[in-house]
C-alpha cells in the first residue's frame, strides 16, 4: 500500500519524481531549515511546481512541524484511540 510505504519511508515508495522531489525537499526543510537554497526552489520548478504550489508546500510542511513539537512539548498524543461515543 503506497500511503503505508510513504508513512513508513517515503524514500523506499514508489513515487513519481515529482512527488518524490516535493518530498525530499519537504524532509530538507524540517531538518536543516537553514541549509534551504534557492537552488532547491528551482529543483522544485523544473518539477513543474510554481510559486504558489512551493508556497502551499511550505506551509503543510511549516504547520506539521508546528504541531509535532506542541503535541511533543505538551505531551499530547496525536492521535488517540477513537472509542466510537462521539463524532
């Protein structure tokens, strides 16, 4: 199951390049932040990503960052079991 290989390692999931690309660069911003370069942006757009797609992809990987290190810092779990009481 291709969202299962991607959860698990997305490295090792058969991905189109392009998806592959969003991804390598979405890891490099979570990591090393600081290490981003234009040139990454322009790997993004030989892609086929504009301006706006990197935008979104910097906010989604921006937003998912923010809320590991508040669930991290406030022990909160992510995603807790769902009894079935309520929606």
């Amino acid at each position: 199951m291709l969202a299962q290989a991607i959860a698990t390692d997305y490295r090792s999931a058969r991905l189109a390049p392009a998806d592959r690309a969003m991804l390598d660069f979405a890891a490099k911003l979570t990591r090393a932040p600081a290490a981003v370069e234009a040139g990454d942006l322009d790997a993004l757009r030989r892609h086929g990503f504009d301006d706006a797609a990197i935008h979104d992809i910097v906010q989604v990987a921006a937003l998912f960052s923010y809320y590991n290190r508040l669930a991290e810092g406030l022990g909160i779990d992510p995603e807790p079991e769902w009894s079935g009481d309520s929606p």
